[in-house]
C-alpha cells in the first residue's frame, strides 16, 4: 500500500527535528533559560518575582507567628515611637511602627543608602516594602532601600506622599 512511498529525490522523507524551524526556536530558548537558571544559582542573584510582596499584613503576622526571617512583605502602619540612629556600620534611621493587628515592628532604613524619611512623627501612617527578620518582639524590616549592587530586590518607604528608597 504505502511501500512505494520510499524517501527519493522527489520527497526527501519526513523533516528532522532541526529542521523544522520553531523546533529550532524551542531548543535555543531552552538552552538560554537554562544558561540564565545557572548563573542566577551560582551567583545567588535574588530574582524579583520570586520575593513578590503579598500587599497584606498577614505575611507580617504569619512570620512573626511561625519565627520566620528573610521573608520580603509588603506593609502599613503608624509610628508609635521614633528611635535614635544607629550609627555602627551602615546608618540606620530607626522607628517603631504598629500595624492594624496591633503587632509592632522595628523599621531600619538605610540612610546611607537611600535618603532618610522626612519629617516622620509619631502618629503618621507609613507603607513599607522590605525583608523581615522575626524577633521577639514583633520583628524588624529592614531593605527599606534600593541595592546597588541589584542582587536583592530593592525596598522602598512611603511616607506623606513621599516614597524613599
């Protein structure tokens, strides 16, 4: 039936896989994808999507309750109490926010980094995007900044219409 059908010079016979043009697109992609996964693993370059803030303060409460850290959030509160600076190593303009839930945070923001928060005072409302790191006492965000050297994903602080970072 179709034994007279035999590759010749009229019809080569069925396209190879690399011959078959998107074949060809998929195999470089895929090699290229897999080239970028290894070097951002070897390199321990933090990838943004995989640190996408939750815009809750639920992540905040779930990491204090379960003693997580290096977890990034996405938060909101009011300033109860303004701190002195600390001055070792990097500077760090620090405060105490509440959240809704009524959990309490130290916020450490980097002001050599990223331009200090201007005329904060208690009572005001603040947003944040940062890393945090679980304590005791309700935990700290800190990586309220931007990273020059971009292998963490940048923070930033919201503030009277403001956003610092």
């Amino acid at each position: 039936m179709l034994s007279g059908l035999r590759p010749g010079p009229h019809w080569p016979g069925p396209p190879g896989l690399w011959h078959h043009p998107p074949m060809k697109k998929f195999a470089l992609i895929l090699v290229i994808a897999a080239l970028a996964y290894g070097y951002v693993q070897e390199t321990g370059i933090s990838v943004p999507w995989s640190t996408a803030p939750t815009g809750s303060n639920d992540t905040l409460q779930d990491a204090f309750a379960n003693q997580q850290s290096d977890v990034q959030v996405k938060g909101e509160g009011t300033v109860t109490r303004i701190l002195a600076d600390d001055l070792e190593g990097s500077r760090h303009q620090r405060f105490i926010v509440r959240l809704d839930s009524g959990q309490t945070l130290l916020v450490s923001h980097n002001i050599d980094l990223a331009p200090r928060v201007a005329n904060l005072s208690v009572g005001d409302s603040i947003e944040f995007f940062g890393e945090y790191e679980w304590n005791s006492r309700g935990g700290v965000v800190h990586w309220t900044h931007h990273d020059p050297n971009r292998r963490h994903v940048g923070g930033w602080i919201k503030h009277l219409g403001h956003t610092y970072q």
